[in-house]
C-alpha cells in the first residue's frame, strides 16, 4: 500500500469509528433501512427490544410499518408519529418516532434529492410522558 492510499484508508476507518461512537451515544434508538427493509446500521439501544434490529435482517412486513416506510421512500419527505410497543413481559413502551429519507448516489456519496436509497429512524423512549398524561 503506498502513503496515500493508506492516508485515506487511515481516514475512512477513523470516520467509521467516529460514527460507531456517535451512534451509541445516541439518547435513543436509531437505526438505517435500506429499500429492500434491511436493517444496515444501527446503535445498541435499537437492538433493546426492536424487533428486526440486528444488522442485515428484514423488518416485520406489517402494514403500518410497510406503509410508513414506502410513504418516506416514495415522498422523500420526514415523517413523524407516535408508536406502541408491547415487550415479550407484555410491557408497553410508547415512542415519537422521526423517520428521514436519505440520499446516496451509486458511489454511497450524497446524492441531493434524487431517489431516497434509505430511510433513517430515530426512536425517542416517551413511555413515562406517556403515563403522567
């Protein structure tokens, strides 16, 4: 490998450690899908009872999240709502749920306001707003 390339190589696995950081540290879940529903990055608060959330799997093709999704893929506009989760225990859990459209080009750069390619999730944890109301 001559100096530049490994620069670069340097540069791009420190940026990637960077963003493995920054998305752990995220005060809620957060997750990537891409237009197949894959799940391809994610934080480990998503992995907490999310189900689908382990890099590489499908989302559950029920109707609302199918709907929602292709809503944000086919608009390319951020969509945002309140959703009901029941944990294995039968515990409900309430979050604000933002869902943005991302565009990349071929090249995995920013590709402006062409096709959305992907669809990032944040999950904001409001159960216990929810209770005091």
């Amino acid at each position: 490998m001559n100096g530049g390339t490994e620069k670069v190589s340097n540069l791009l696995g420190e940026r990637h450690d960077l963003f493995d950081v920054l998305m752990d540290a995220l005060p809620f879940k957060f997750f990537i899908v891409d237009r197949e529903m894959r799940v391809v990055a994610w934080n480990r608060k998503a992995e907490e009872g999310t189900p689908g959330v382990k890099g590489g799997k499908s989302l559950s093709s029920g109707r609302k999240i199918t709907n929602d999704f292709e809503e944000v893929f086919q608009r390319g506009a951020v969509l945002r709502g309140d959703e009901e989760s029941t944990l294995k225990g039968g515990e409900k859990k309430h979050y604000r749920v933002t869902k943005t459209p991302l565009h990349l080009d071929e090249e995995g750069g920013e590709g402006g306001e062409g096709v959305v390619s992907h669809v990032a999730v944040f999950m904001e944890d409001v159960t216990e707003k929810h209770r005091m109301e």
